[in-house]
C-alpha cells in the first residue's frame, strides 16, 4: 500500500546547521537532485535516512515512494483513509498525504528525490545502531490496526526500556510510545557500550537534553537535540 520507505523527512529553518550536525555524528549525505526548489539535503547512517527540508512543512513527515500516486489515491480512500492533501498533475511533482490516527503524517510521492548511498545497513554513526523511529501515540490497538494493513507486522507490547508498541518493515521499524513517557517523536539508536559513546558525544560539545523517559539511567542513557528539534534516544543495549 505504502510502496518503498523513503525518508523521515524534516522541516528544518537553518539547513546547513541541521546537515552540519548529523555530520558530526558520522551520517553521510547522500546525492540530491533538482525535485524540490527548496533547500534540501539527506542524511543517513545507512539505516534511517533523514531528510531536511527548508521550508513551510509539518515537523515531520514518513515518506514513502509509491509510483502511481494519483492512482493510488482512490485506493486509499476505498481502504478509509482520506489524504489530508493530493498535488498530482502534469505539471508538479506528485503526492499525497494523509494522517494515522495518532496525527502523525504519511506522505506518498512518485519517486525518489535522491540517489543510493555506498553505506550498508550495518553501519553505525556515532549514536550506534538505530532500531527505529518511536512516535507518540495514546491508543496502541488504533495505531496497529492502522499500520498492519499498510506493510507493517505488530510485536508484542514492550515494558523495557518503557511501555512501547514495536512494528517492523522491510525498510523501516516503528515503535510507538505513550505520551507521558516523551511528547515527541524520537530517533532511537542503541549500543552495548552506549555510556562510551555519550562520553565520547559530551567531549565534542553535543548538546544533551535533561528529561529522559522516566526509569532510564542517565549514565548509560541519553537524549540529544538536532538544531531543528528532532530528538535521538541513545539507548545501552544490544541492537
């Protein structure tokens, strides 16, 4: 239904500082074309692939590339989901958005808007592994009847590191978390010698956030904030 995962895109204000952050933290750019007349820019670790856009847009965006999107639409609403907006014609780029029932917005587009990257989904950046991208959600059961339809299989709910429901995908795993525990969407990275690796960030100056979800020891924890807010949870862990 989704077609290929693209990118969490991001509205940024100051795209050379966003980029300029995740290069500190070792994600590479990876080669952007002409679609967009916007500044614009991607970076990835070779598993979560980020892009930047200096423009009016939602804070957040999951992007998915899916050829045919205006004859997609009509299946989406025969499906019961009806696109928060459609820009489709000859002369624009085509695509389609809409929202899952934790606000959290879903665009289809047409095609790929950068090229591949030589990085395997091995690699690491300085935050270790990422697992996957926890969103905020107060209804566990809405959110996995909403995403298992579109490509995504439901785990069991989780009580470590706290309460969150897990999704896996071919090219993307989601988690979703409850509110109380963070307000935001967070990039969720892990490592077995994580307290290293914030030793490591703090000695380059990386700017560290003090409210971590409760019952995480801050030792062996941490939150970082990117220049245009997304937040990065690294965890002590195994992949």
């Amino acid at each position: 239904m989704l077609g290929r995962f693209h990118e969490i895109g991001l509205a940024t204000a100051d795209i050379r500082a966003s980029v300029e952050f995740y290069e500190r933290l070792e994600f590479s750019q990876a080669p952007t074309g002409d679609t967009w007349a916007h500044p614009y820019g991607v970076l990835t670790d070779g598993r979560v692939f980020i892009g930047l856009h200096q423009r009016r847009s939602p804070a957040r965006s999951l992007t998915f590339v899916r050829p045919g999107v205006a004859e997609h639409v009509p299946l989406l609403r025969a499906r019961g989901i009806e696109p928060a907006f459609v820009r489709v014609g000859d002369e624009v780029f085509n695509e389609a958005g809409f929202h899952d029932p934790a606000g959290h917005l879903v665009t289809l587009i047409e095609a790929r808007t950068y090229s591949p990257v030589d990085r395997g989904p091995e690699s690491k950046s300085l935050c270790g592994y990422f697992v996957h991208l926890s969103l905020p959600a107060t209804d566990f059961d809405a959110a996995r009847s909403f995403w298992e339809p579109l490509g995504f299989v439901a785990g069991e709910e989780c009580d470590s590191p706290y309460v969150h429901l897990p999704l896996t995908s071919d090219h993307l795993n989601l988690a979703f978390h409850r509110p109380r525990t963070f307000d935001d969407a967070m990039l969720v990275f892990r490592d077995p010698d994580m307290a290293g690796r914030i030793a490591r960030l703090r000695e380059m100056g990386v700017p560290f956030l003090d409210d971590l979800p409760r019952g995480l020891d801050p030792k062996r924890n941490a939150l970082i904030a990117a220049p245009e807010g997304t937040v990065l949870l690294l965890l002590e862990g195994d992949d």
